[in-house]
C-alpha cells in the first residue's frame, strides 16, 4: 500500500496535529456520544425486543466502551469479526499494517489517522451487527434528523431559490457557478468536524456567496462548464458521491435537479454510505427518510420537490447506490484493485462530483503532501472519469494551490486548514 515515492500519510504518532487531536479529543467525544445513544435505547429496545433488546443494548455500549479505551490507551486495533462482506477486506488491511510493522499490530497512534477514523466507524457497525436485535440501529439517526428539522428556514430559502432559477429555463455559467457553490458551502454542515455538536445551516445559502468567493482557494468551475458544453448535444450521466445528511444533502439534490431540469445530464447517480459513518453521512434510510419528510412538509415548494424528486427514483432518472468501498480505510487510489467493479461503474460517468473533506482526503491519499503539489499527480491514478471535489477544507491536507497561497492564510488564519472556512472547487479531466 505504501510507497516511497509518495509522502507519509497523516497520522496521530505527531502531537500537535490535527490527527492527533481528532484521535486524542475528538473520536472520544464521538464514541461518548455513541455509548450514551446505545444506554438510552435500552428502554425502547426492552419495549421492542424485550430482555434480549435490553441485553443487545448493554452488549453494545460495552463493545464500543472496549473500542473507546482500545484508541485511547493505544492498543493494537483488532480483527473486525460480524461476517459483513467487507469483513476479509478490512482484515487483509490490518495483516497488512502488521506486517509493515514487522508483527507488531497497528494502534490508534501509530497507524494512519485515515485509517484509525474509518476503523472506529467500522467497529461502530461491528458491535452493531454482532447483537440479535439493533442491526439496523443508527446512533446517529437522532443528530441527522434534527440536522434536517433545525436547517428549515435555509431549506424553504434555497427551494425559493431554486424555483426562481429553473423558471429561468436553460443554464447559464452564473446560474450553474451559483448551484455549484450552494452545494459546496452545504458541506459546512458535517457533524464529525463538531464532534456531534449541532451544525446545522442556520443563514441563507444564497445570501453569503458573493462574500464567500474569495475563501474558495482553487475554483475550477469554469473547467467543469466547459466539459458540458462541449458534450451538448449528447445524453450525459453524473454522478455525485454524496456526504453529509441534513442541510448538504439538500443542497446536492438540488444541484441535481438543477442539472436534470436544464438538461445539462439526463441521469443522476447518487452514492451513499452503506453504515452509519462519520456520524453524518447520509445512508440509504437517511436518503429516503429525507424524501419523505420534504414530501411531507407543510411547506408546498418542499413538498413538491420531495414529491418530484421521488418521481426520478420511480422513473429510473435518478438512480442511487450504496457500494462498501465507501466504506472502508482506503483511499481513491486502491480503488480499481480493491473494487474493480465500482471502479468499472464509474467509467461510465461523464462527470462525478466529490462532496467533503473525507472524499478529499480519500482522493489525495490523505498525504502529507505540498500544498502546491499538481492535484493529478496526488491524485495517484484514480481517474474512471472527469471528476470535481467539492470541499470545505476540515484536515491539514491540500494540494493545488498557487505557491505562497498557503502562508498568506496562515498569517490571517493558523486555522485555515480545518475550520471549514475554505473551500476547494477541484477538477480533474480524464
Ligand atoms: O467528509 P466531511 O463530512 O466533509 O468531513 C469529515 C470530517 O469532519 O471528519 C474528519 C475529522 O474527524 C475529517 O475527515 C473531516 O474533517
Ligand atoms: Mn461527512
């Protein structure tokens, strides 16, 4: 997996990084939250499933108390064992790590931070599938759903906006740069950057653009409209990796409704996460549930958004999928040799967006790279099609940006790389 020619990736073994503080601090916090989630289910699940719900619940919050210390004391990082599909692909990983270390296991701080995260999710969802009854429990269920409910005045805003823009028929660089830029600040709203805390989107998305413009530090937009002029008159796919649910994945139906409407595509693939993961991201019951609350809205424009967004799912314009690669511990690169078959599906998009700051981290390896390295080059050969990450930046890792850029900020801003007040608009041609 790792190769002398490319930087270390990020890891917690620096104290003072970001890495550490999220593997020290924050993750935690996370699995706190998790634990105290699972404690107070017990009563619903003993109503639901009786003692053995009860009993689910106490099994649970003692494995994930087991994985709170396991981090926090730096202990080797175990075997996942719940028989998932992806169960050996995690496995093979940590044989991997080991043997890198000549037989010494990994550890929260000594693997890679990218590691270490998406393994203390994926442990999350291994407690869960080893009870009887909680397979489908979603400790973040509750931080999702008042994600959506606390974002209403910004979602009925940005349905007023929308509306008045697809009255105005085809697209126009402005209308889609606008559409562009609503989603990417959307993904301002992430729960794993607060530690669970509440993020929701409290101003108008549309309002603060003009004023955001210059926290955007490489804006490839231009690129991207190109792209779809230059395929006009053909019958175009696009893909959107999906992130965040709540207020970003809003904003992300709309920028695809926006883009069906004015016939820039005529399919939409949406991917999501197939567990419960960095305590936001959206899963299929999160996407649906999504939906139906929109459909259910008092609010009438809501309502028949919801309404005509769920019409594409019935008539096959819009199509969603919930691939593990998403998943797992690895970066965008190993993604043709560990899932050749998502790897393949991607081929066939003309042009796939990439939302958040994990998906970035994912496309650069999580290296630590220069800031000014060429995007491609970090890239590390993942190209299935034209893609363009959309990403507010929340880990000190960036690559792309014009030389001196980087001290500028840092003299006005030492937090620039993970408070979420930057943003990348990040192309990338086949
Ligand atoms: O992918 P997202 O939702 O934009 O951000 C995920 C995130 O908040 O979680 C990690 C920090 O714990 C970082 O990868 C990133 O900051
Ligand atoms: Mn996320």
């Amino acid at each position: 997996m790792e190769s002398n020619l490319m930087p270390e990736r990020l890891s917690a073994k620096k104290k003072g990084t970001f890495a550490f503080k999220t593997i020290a601090d924050r993750l935690p916090t996370i699995l706190t939250k998790v634990i105290d989630t699972t404690y107070q289910y017990r009563l619903k699940a003993a109503e639901l499933y009786g003692e053995e719900g009860a009993n689910d619940c106490k099994a649970l919050a003692g494995h994930l108390s087991k994985l709170r210390n396991c981090l926090q004391t730096d202990k080797p990082l175990e075997e996942i064992g719940d028989g998932r599909d992806d169960e050996e692909m995690w496995n093979k990983v940590l044989r991997e790590e080991t043997e890198t270390r000549d037989g010494v296991p990994p550890s929260a701080f000594t693997a890679s931070w990218l590691y270490v995260e998406c393994y203390m999710y994926r442990s999350i969802n291994e407690g869960i599938r080893k009870s009887q009854h909680l397979r489908d429990f979603d400790p973040f269920r509750n931080q999702k759903e008042q994600a959506l409910e606390t974002s209403r005045d910004a979602l009925i805003t940005l349905s007023l906006h929308l509306q008045e823009t697809l009255k105005k028929g085809a697209a126009n660089f402005e209308s889609f740069s606008e559409v562009i830029q609503i989603s990417l600040w959307g993904n301002k709203c992430d729960l794993s950057i607060s530690a669970g805390v509440e993020n929701s989107q409290k101003i108008s998305p549309v309002e603060p653009l003009q004023r955001l413009r210059p926290y955007i530090l490489v804006n490839h937009v231009e690129q991207v409209w190109k792209l779809l002029q230059s395929h006009s008159n053909k019958p175009l796919r696009l893909d959107i990796i999906l992130d965040n649910a709540g207020f970003e994945l809003f904003t992300d139906l709309c920028l695809a409704d926006f883009m069906m409407s004015t016939s820039l595509v005529t399919s939409v693939h949406l991917h999501y996460k197939a567990m419960p993961w960095f305590v936001s991201d959206v899963t299929a019951s999160d996407f649906h549930w999504t939906l139906q609350q929109l459909s259910d809205s008092e609010d009438k424009l809501l309502s028949s958004f919801g309404n005509k967004w769920r019409d594409y799912l019935k008539n096959g314009r819009w199509i969603v999928h919930d691939h593990p690669f998403w998943t797992t511990c690895h970066d965008f690169s190993e993604m043709k040799s560990v899932s050749p078959d998502l790897y393949k599906e991607l081929t066939h998009s003309d042009l796939i967006f990439l939302k958040g700051d994990l998906n970035y981290r994912k496309l650069v390896g999580d290296r630590e790279w220069s800031h000014t390295e060429p995007y491609e080059r970090a890239l590390g050969g993942f190209n299935p099609a034209p893609h363009c990450a959309l990403r507010t930046l929340k880990a000190d890792v960036v690559v792309g940006l014009q030389e001196g850029v980087d001290a500028k900020i840092e003299a006005r801003n030492p937090e620039w790389m993970v408070s979420g007040e930057y943003a990348v608009i990040q192309f990338s041609a086949k």
